[in-house]
C-alpha cells in the first residue's frame, strides 16, 4: 500500500503554489518603486537588441557610444512629451474661468429645456459652479507636481536603460555557462530571441498604431472645430493604450470638455462619432497589419492581465502586465509539462477540436 506523506500530496502542492504567489506579489507591490523603472528599461532594451546590434554592425559604432546615444534619444522622447503635456494642461487651466462660464450657462440652458417639458429642477447659482470649479483646480495642480516625480523615474530609467544595453551580451554568456550542451545552448537562445521578438513587435506595433490612431483624431478634432486639438487628439490616443477602460475614459474627457467648451452638443456627439470610428479603424484595419498575431492572447487573458497590473503597478502595470502575459506563453511552450497551459493564453484555431488525421486512420484500423 503505498503512503502518502504530507509533502506529495496535492493539497500541499497546492497550499505551497498559493504561498509562493502570495509572496512574490507582495514583494512586486513593496519594492515597485524599484521593479517598475527596472521593468520598463527592461522591455525598451528588449526591444531595441536587435536594432542596437545592427546599427553597430554597420556603421562600426562601439557599444559604448551606441548605448549612450539611444538613452539620450529616449530622454530627449519622453521629456518633449512632458512638455507637451504640461504646456497644454496649464493653458487650459488658465482658461478655467471662462469654462466654468461655458458650463453654467450650459446648465442653465439645460434646466430650461428640461422645464418645457414639464421636469422642474432647482436653479443651480452660478457662484456655486465657480467655486465649486475652483475647489477641484487644486486636482489638476498636484497631478501637474507630480511630473517631478515621474521625470525621477524617467532617470532611473535611463540609468538602468544604459546598462541593460551596455552588458546585454552577458546573458548570453551567462545562457552559455548554465546549458550543458551546444544544442540546449541553441535552444536557449531560440528561446531568447523569440521573446525579443514578441516585445520588439508589441512596441513597435503600439508605437504606430497610437500614432496613426492620434493623427486620425487630430484631423477629426480639427474638422469639428474642437479647442485643444492636438492635446486630446494625443490624450485620447495615448489613453487606449490601457485596454478596455482607456477608450471610454477619453471619449467622457472629450464629451465633457466639449460641452462646457461649445454651445450645443453637435461638436461633443461628433467628437464621440470621431473617437469610434477612428478606434475602430486602428483595431480592425491597422492593428492586424502592424502588429499581426504575434503576441496572439485571447481577450480574457489580456484583461486579466490589464487587472492584475492596474492592481499590483497602477498604470504601468496595465501596459507592462500584457508583453509580459506574451512572454509567459513562450516559456511555457517550451516545456513538455506546461505546454498544455498555453492554451489558457491562446486564440484557439478554428479547427482545433477536431480529430487529428492519426486518430481517423487509428479509428479506420481497429
């Protein structure tokens, strides 16, 4: 009769698995200060391998210069994108006063079409809207401070940027060293350079489509006659970067600024009309051709993702969580135990219920 002790039975296994995850997302959600600009210097240098090494490949550019060049670049990147942002958010915060003028007599016209009706509802003084307008500045100004903040994880950034790209030929090695053969050593790198491609294609894929998608939406904005084009023509595109909840949140940011900013709700449903359209262009049309099926995730595998990361990193963990649900598919393909767990991960193939041509032909045989 065979014994079954508490360390292989399932219940152990099961309780143990439930401990480790307990412990390693407490641990991302202690240290995240540390794992979230690690982790973002990690993907973009992910994704720059490959162009990095043929760069210096054929211009002869030594790995020292190359590595510093392309973190300048990528400072130079985000921090005219601050600036962007902070300029515009600070003229529209000057512009304030008059807003809260466009909104109470919105307000009022409102109240008044509502009366026609037959719908009595109490006036609303308009010191109230002034204030009230004034109390909530205070929220835009703190997230304007905290650009400081951001601006010292953009540094850190750099710095681990830097080196990542500078010593990326020691995982290699280090890959080398640990395979106890030429052909697990080739596996090895099959392996590495798959997930490269998977991060690769997913940055350069949403790099694009953001962009073509915010210059749809300028023009779009422009047309309408909307104030601050430009500005939430790249909010908006910027905000679909979180998948599910970026879309919505911006078409209620434009929908709302654009009745206090316009009389009349012609140029809100238009915008709103602009946003759909211009979205569904950029999933169905140029989303499939830039990006393709690489990183191949079914939708709940992808909101999963999206949730877990808003709940454990916040935003970046909303954007960072979905590459790494990808790499997680890859490394699990390569092991014979975990391979069926891909499935979980996968858009499954129309035919993939079907019987196989082996288990016809053994059926035919018996």
């Amino acid at each position: 009769m065979q014994t079954i002790t508490i360390t292989n039975s399932k219940l152990f296994s099961v309780a143990a698995v439930f401990v480790i995850a307990v412990i390693a997302i407490t641990f991302l959600i202690i240290a995240k200060a540390f794992l979230i600009p690690l982790a973002w210097s990690l993907v973009i240098a992910l994704a720059s391998f490959q162009m990095l090494t043929r760069i210096e490949r054929k211009f002869h550019i030594k790995r020292l210069f190359s590595s510093l060049l392309y973190v300048a670049f990528v400072f130079l990147v985000i921090i005219l994108l601050f600036y962007f942002f902070y300029r515009e958010i600070a003229s529209i915060i000057q512009g304030i006063p008059s807003l809260s003028d466009n909104l109470a007599l919105t307000i009022h016209n409102i109240t008044n079409e509502l009366e026609g009706y037959g719908l009595h509802i109490p006036m609303i003084d308009q010191t109230m809207i002034h204030s009230w307008i004034a109390d909530h500045t205070d929220l835009i100004t703190k997230a304007l401070a905290s650009f400081g903040k951001s601006i010292g994880n953009v540094f850190l950034i750099g710095v681990y940027l830097f080196f990542i790209l500078y010593y990326r030929d020691n995982y290699l090695y280090f890959m080398k060293l640990r395979e106890k053969s030429d052909d697990d050593f080739a596996l090895a790198k099959k392996r590495s350079k798959e997930t490269i491609d998977i991060i690769t294609n997913f940055l350069y894929g949403l790099f694009v489509t953001t962009l073509i998608l915010a210059v749809m939406l300028y023009i779009v904005f422009l047309l309408i006659g909307l104030k601050y084009a430009l500005f939430f023509a790249f909010l908006v595109a910027m905000l679909t970067l979180l998948p599910y909840i970026g879309s919505p949140l911006g078409m209620a940011i434009v929908f709302i600024f654009a009745s206090i900013s316009h009389d009349g709700l012609i140029v809100p449903l238009l915008a709103l009309v602009g946003i759909i359209i211009s979205n569904a262009i950029k999933g169905n049309v140029i989303k499939p051709i830039v990006i393709g099926n690489k990183i191949n995730l079914n939708a709940f595998m992808i909101f999963l993702s999206v949730i877990t990361g808003g709940l454990i990193w916040g935003v970046s963990g909303m954007i960072l969580f979905m590459p790494f649900a990808g790499i997680a598919k890859v490394l699990l393909e390569y092991n014979e135990s975990t391979r069926p767990l891909t499935a979980l991960f996968t858009i499954l193939p129309k035919n993939a219920l079907k019987p196989s041509v082996h288990s016809k032909n053994d059926g035919t045989q018996e």
